[in-house]
C-alpha cells in the first residue's frame, strides 16, 4: 500500500496567581482561575507589552536518586514560573516523542534504539484517581490526559521497561482508547494495548517514504514521522521533506513535504496540508482541529532589492547571516484540507516593515513573501494567496513536540493551550536557545508563544539539554524529554 503524503523568542508570561498554585497542589480538584485574556505577544512583536508581565524565576534542577549521572552530576538550573520546582524524573537516552497511557504510564519513543520505553512511576508516588476528562472528545493523540486529583510528590525514580522494540526509527506516538499507534519511519502501526503490554500488531499505513525508498538513495533530512488522532478517528501523519529546499518533494509520489490523512481503520492516505517543510509538531485542538509546529528552511536568500548589509549595493539573492538569524519564522499553523504552508516557495516573514534591518518582528498571523531562490516570479505558487500563519516561532528555533493541555490546563492564569518542545537552532549566531513554550489557547485559537521553560543553553551558546516533548500528565505536572541529557523531566507548581 502506498502513501501519498525570531526575532527574539518571548520571556512573556501571563501573571501567576499564586493562591490558586497552592490550591492546584492542595485540594482534591485543581482550583485554577478563570482563563485570562491572550498573553501579550512575544518580547519581539511590535505589540509587546512584555514588560507588564513578571520574569521566569531560577530554580535548581533536582535529580532523583538514580537521575544524578551527567550533565546532572553537577548542579543545573533553569528559568521556570515563580515557585515551580523541576526535578529530573526519569533517565533516557535519546528521549523523543511522549504519550500517556489509559493506566498512567509515560511511553517515550527512541528512534535512534528502534524502541518505545515505558515509564511506569515510582513506589514513591502515590497514583491519581482518574476523573472524566473535561474536553469535548476521547483525549487524542498528544493531548494532556485527564484532569485528576492534585499533584502527588514523586520521591523515587520510576521503573523503566522496554514496551515493544525492533521498530524502525519509532518516532510519533497515540493513542485512542486502549489502541496505541507508533509512527515508524516507513508506516504506521497499530497495538492493542492493556496492564503494560501490546499485543496484535497490525500496519495500518504502509509505503511512507524513508532512506531505504530507492528513489532517495540513502538521503532524507527528516525521515522521522508524526501521528495523530483526529476527532473522527482518522489518522494525520507527518511527512518531511527530504532536504532544506528539495521542491523535487511536491512532486513525488507518495508526496513529501506535506501532513498525510488516512481513514480511521487504516488504509491509503490522501495529502491534508503541502508545503510542511518538517512538521514533526502535529497535535488535535480541543475543539477538534489539527495543527503542526514546522521547521522551516536554512540558509534563505535576501528576497528584496535593497541594500540590507549597508553596502552600498541591493542584496536581492543574497545570503547573509543578519538575514538568516530572523528568516523565515518557525510556523505553527491550523491545517485545513487543501492548506499549503508554502515551502519550499513561499516562506512567512515576520518583517513588521519587510526587508528593512533592525524591523519589528511579530510572529502572529504573518504572511508570506517569495522564496527568491525557488520562486522569484511568483510562478510556482501565488505567495500572496496564502493564508497568513496563525502564529510563530523565531527563525531556526526547531519546534519539534507539540501537544495541548486542555481544560482546566496548566495552574494559576496559563489555563489550556499548546506546548511545544523548542529543540535550538543549528545555523544561527548567536544559536536560539532550546526551550519550552506554551501559546494559550482562547476563543478557539492559540495567542502568542510564551517561555515556559529556558536556560539548557549557556552564555558561550553552549548547551546541556535540549527538549523535545513536553506533555501534561494525569497529576497535572508537565512532563519534559530532552534527547540531549538523556532525561524526563517533571515540572511542577508550588
């Protein structure tokens, strides 16, 4: 069967209500306010009020015992909300892609040992009582699980097992009810799972292409897929592109670069959204919609005729460094059928005044401007009919998880919305540092990206951890991988 398939980052937070915290942690159902209004958008955006919002507070990150070997060895900290506590949860190596069980268990995905880990917690803990989950549908796939009884502390690391192995590079993990999907990087698996073991695999979605494809000869950037479940049971799988600005993908078959749909049983997948360059974030709203957190292209060309380096000289075609920093965004973007997001053609600027240096950048509902590489006359794709990007990341920030905490979302005024795990650039200077983000979710949308979590990156632009997924569990913690420190963190509020 075949498969057709930033300026500068916000430190903006929502006040924080410190009673309703103490509550959150205290009494048998989380007490947290009333949403709030959107953030206000990124420190970067011509509309900030970043200064009326407090800053992230330092706090140590604690290991638990067993956790301590390096880069914990020595004492780390991090910039996280005011009174919360970070504590490292779990060893991992080569932690990805994180989904809850129906019995409380963290599976974390290992491409890189064909694997999926689970995570079962400690004797330490003591486990929730589950209650009815409060959003409008069956939990999907990378959503938060439901709302339970308030945080237990955890003092003992949790026990860890191998759930299924020798998958090929395992990435993207779901579930609905007891059936458990796992996006290999050439198709799409099904389990049933129950008490900690799967049984009765079946591939639901065949033919995804990968670096054995013999039409690639080896070569795929992004080889590593993504799976969700939507509202109605069908399956969204993302699709990468094989290289920075390989156009050749839109024309493939199956087609790359793009978000997959298949029926809810399985079968031939049919192209949803093109032009998704490498949406690795793919996630279901709580109202049902689908959204993925893209890495955009490398290296873009100056697509105006001006001077840009003060040359004296127009730069259009031009790569240059200063350009590059802040181009194009990182999208995080709503995927309607039919949606195309542009790459490699189009790309969506965050330029307040386009092309000008040192411009306002602003990351929400940006639109697009000619890839002057790959579409300089505008006759591959009409840029300007593309619907602007509903929000954003700075240029290289990497997003690669994406999930929603839903109602009653995370303590004190955050409430529901999306996190993201911000992986860092690779081609930038200064490199964008690895976070964790959040975008509130309001009025059926996400506001303006938010820092959560910050501070694996040192001032020399050096790093010791790198998140990748960050998910809310059934004790309303977040739970953070992070594929460079090989570890699970747990983020709780005071």
């Amino acid at each position: 069967m075949r498969a057709a398939t930033a300026g500068a980052l916000t430190r903006g937070l929502t006040a924080l209500a410190v009673a309703a915290l103490a509550l959150a942690a205290c009494s048998d159902e989380p007490s947290i306010p009333a949403p709030e209004q959107p953030s206000p958008a990124p420190s970067g955006d011509a509309a900030s009020t970043a200064a009326d919002v407090p800053e992230l507070a330092e706090t140590v990150v604690r290991p638990l015992p067993g956790t301590g070997a390096a880069p914990f060895d020595r004492t780390r900290r991090l910039q996280a909300p005011p009174g919360w506590s970070v504590t490292v949860w779990a060893r991992v190596p080569s932690a990805r892609l994180l989904a809850w069980t129906p019995d409380r268990r963290l599976l974390v995905s290992r491409p890189k040992f064909g694997d999926v880990v689970e995570l079962i917690p400690g004797q330490g803990a003591t486990a929730p009582t589950p209650q009815a989950a409060s959003t409008p549908q069956a939990a999907p796939s990378q959503q938060a699980a439901p709302s339970q009884q308030a945080a237990p502390t955890q003092q003992a690391a949790p026990t860890q097992r191998t759930l299924v192995s020798g998958l090929n590079q395992p990435h993207g993990l779901a579930f609905t009810g007891d059936t458990l999907y796992v996006a290999e990087s050439d198709q799409v698996d099904r389990f049933t799972y129950r008490a900690g073991a799967v049984s009765g695999k079946q591939v639901v979605v065949d033919g995804l292409p990968d670096a054995k494809s013999p039409e690639l000869g080896g070569k795929y950037a992004h080889a590593l897929k993504s799976v969700a479940i939507g509202a109605d049971g069908s399956l969204y799988i993302s699709v990468g592109s094989t290289g920075n600005i390989s156009a050749e993908d839109r024309d493939a078959d199956p087609e790359r670069a793009t978000i997959l749909r298949a029926p809810a049983g399985g079968g031939e997948p049919a192209v949803f959204a093109s032009g998704v360059r490498n949406g690795t974030g793919l996630a279901i709203d709580p109202d049902g919609g689908v959204w993925t957190a893209v890495n955009n292209r490398d290296n873009i060309a100056y697509p105006y005729d001006q001077d840009y380096d003060g040359d004296g000289d127009a730069d259009r075609g031009d790569v240059l460094q200063a350009y590059v920093n802040d181009h194009p965004l990182e999208p995080l973007a709503r995927l309607t059928q039919g949606r195309d997001l542009g790459w490699p053609y189009c790309n969506p600027d965050p330029d307040v005044n386009p092309g000008e240096k040192g411009t306002p950048l602003s990351y929400t509902r940006r639109p697009f401007v000619r890839d002057v590489q790959t579409n300089a006359d505008g006759g591959k794709l009409d840029c300007a009919a593309l619907p602007p990007v509903e929000q954003g990341m700075g240029a290289h920030s990497a997003p690669l998880g994406l999930s929603f905490a839903t109602s009653p979302g995370l303590a004190g005024s955050y409430g529901p919305g999306a996190l993201v795990g911000i992986h860092g650039s690779w081609n930038r200077t200064p490199p964008r540092p690895p976070e964790v983000s959040f975008f509130a979710w309001r009025d059926g949308t996400l506001g303006p990206q938010q820092t959560l979590l910050t501070g694996f990156q040192d001032a020399d632009g050096s790093r010791w951890g790198r998140p990748v997924m960050a998910v809310q569990g059934p004790d309303q913690a977040l739970y953070v991988s992070d594929d460079m420190a090989g570890a699970v963190y747990r983020v709780t509020p005071s």
